[in-house]
C-alpha cells in the first residue's frame, strides 16, 4: 500500500462511537539510585508525574487522531480523578453525551511507577460495577438517537463489570440493523458471546482461551503455526462475525476471515519501549480504515503500522495520523 491510499482509508469526516470502561493512567516517572532498607525493593525518586486516558477513553484519545467525530458509551465517577479525565477527554474534543457521571461510582485509576522507562510496579483502584437499570435505560435512549449519525462502533471490554449480554446485545442488535461497522476487544474472562460484528481483534493469549485452547508457543514463520490457524477458524464460527484479527506482539497480526485463507501481516516495530495500550491503537486505526471502506487486509496492515509507531513511545501513547501516513512509501 502507498501513501496515497492510506490517506484515502484515513479520511477523518468520520464518526465513531467507542463503548467500554473508561479510566484514567497516572504515570508516575523517576529514578532508581538504591534499595529501600526496609525492605528488598528499590526506592524511586519521583521526578514528575503524568496523566492520561485510558482504558476505553484511551480508544477514544487513539480514534481521534483519524476521525473528527468521536464519542463515548461509559460510566464515570464525578470527583478528583474523573474530572481530570473529563479534561483530557473534552480538550481532545471528545464527545460524551453518552457518558453517565455517577457520584456512587469510583472512576477507574491505574498508576503505573516507571523508572529509566522501566514500570516498576503498577497500582490499580477499581470497583466493578455497570450501569443501573434506570442508567442503563437512559444511555441506550442516547445511543439510539446518536445511532443515525455513526459510521462505525467499537466494544472494548475490560471485564469491569460494565459490558454484560443485555447491553452488548441490544447495542450490536440496534447498530447491525443500522448498516454500521462494529469492531470488538474482548475479554475472555467476561462470558459475553460476541456475534453478528465485523470484527473482534484479541491478542494471541486472548484468542487461545477464547478458543477454549491452552496457549502453545509461537511457530515461524506465523502461517505455519498449526494451533495459531486452528484457533483463528474456531473463533470465526464461534463468533459468528466477519473477521477475527489476531495480534501477535513480535509476529505481527494475522487476519481471519470467512472464506478466504489467512493474512499475515510482519510487524512493522523497529523498537519496543512500551506496549501499553497497543490494542487500543489498533482497533482504533483498524475501525477508522474500515469505516472509510478499506479492504480488511488494507485496514489491518494500517492497523499494524500505527502499532510499530505506538509501542516505540513511553506510557500510554497514540500515533498521529501523520506519523501512520509517513510510514507508507509516497
């Protein structure tokens, strides 16, 4: 694929909701310079400390670098943490009308010490829970009238309690009938079935217990792995959708679809530093491609470049739709 094309499949007059948990990513960066005396563990001289979306909203942040409508399906808190992430969200112009801010509900923070970009050890403060009936009934009645004006959907499920099979079957129900695009990040540990989207994006291990399969290690080259392939046609049948791309960190990805025999695509990483929030690029790149009518082989190959970009920077990144664009040969 050259340049030209990929800015035809990146063409951003395009509307997207994402549905899932948001959070919000406290990076916490420093230096090590000795072990603690109280206990066999280093001690970090915090030097600064920074904050970002996450989780669905760092979808979202993802997604708004490629289309000029992006909104949020969500549930959030209304104290420190959630109107810090309310401020990162609305000044990238991120739309929440679709958000529920419920002073009973903890926003969803995970810290993460990091020293010389090495994570030291990561602090999660969460509390499951989803939308109550009344919540539930009010959301749904945004999205039905925010519906028309969609091009595509993505379900990221982070098995916080927010996405159950009611929700996730009338959302998919109401957005099919629609005609829109809806890609998946699942969860196995959540028992949602996922059926009738275009496209669910787990990573290796994901897609193994999805499968119901124990892991099996990578083989080389990728379309030789047997279990890999194996795994790939029983979700296609399992989920009954149109593609199953399959992340696989060094690998690359490899994209499943009905009837046609599998893609891989290399990787295109020349350097690793962090691969926080990789997914998220990817199914965000992915969706945008796919909603401006790229082929599913142009839409995952683009997909696989804004993640070479993404995981070559430190903490919860994007790659800017300049950055994909000049990874294309002119």
């Amino acid at each position: 694929m050259n340049r030209t094309r990929a800015e035809q499949l990146l063409n951003p007059a395009r509307s997207i909701l994402v549905v899932g948990e948001m959070m919000l990513d406290e990076f916490i960066w420093g230096k090590v310079g000795r072990i603690s005396p109280e206990a066999p563990v280093p001690v970090v001289e915090v030097q600064r400390e920074t904050f970002n979306a996450g989780g669905a909203a760092n979808v979202a942040r993802n997604l708004r670098e490629f289309a000029d409508g992006v909104h949020l399906l969500s549930l959030s808190g209304t104290g420190h943490d959630a109107e810090i992430l309310r401020g990162l969200l609305e000044s990238r112009g991120i739309r929440m009308g679709c958000v529920v801010f419920d002073p009973e509900y903890t926003t969803i923070r995970k810290t993460r010490i990091v020293a010389r970009n090495q994570q030291v050890v990561r602090v999660d403060r969460e509390k499951r829970r989803g939308f109550t009936p009344a919540q539930r009934a009010e959301v749904l009645a945004q999205f039905e009238k925010l519906l028309p004006s969609l091009d595509a959907l993505i379900l990221e499920d982070y098995d916080k309690g927010l996405l159950d099979q009611a929700l996730v079957d009338e959302i998919i129900k109401s957005a099919r009938t629609g005609g829109k695009i809806v890609s998946v990040d699942p969860k196995p540990s959540n028992s949602i079935r996922w059926h009738d989207v275009t496209c669910v994006t787990p990573n290796r291990g994901e897609a193994f217990r999805a499968a119901g399969r124990s892991v099996s290690d990578p083989v080389e080259p990728a379309t030789s792995d047997a279990a890999l392939l194996e795994v790939g046609a029983l979700l296609l049948e399992k989920w009954s959708c149109d593609h199953v791309l399959v992340t696989l960190s060094e690998q690359g990805m490899m994209l499943f679809t009905k009837g046609r025999a599998p893609y891989h695509i290399p990787t295109r990483a020349q350097e690793v530093v962090d691969v926080s929030g990789a997914g998220d690029t990817a199914i965000a790149v992915l969706t945008a491609a796919l909603a401006n009518g790229a082929a599913p082989e142009e839409a995952a190959e683009i997909a696989n470049h804004a993640s070479g970009i993404v995981v070559a920077k430190a903490g919860t990144a994007v790659a800017t739709r300049d950055e994909v664009l000049a990874s294309f040969p002119a």
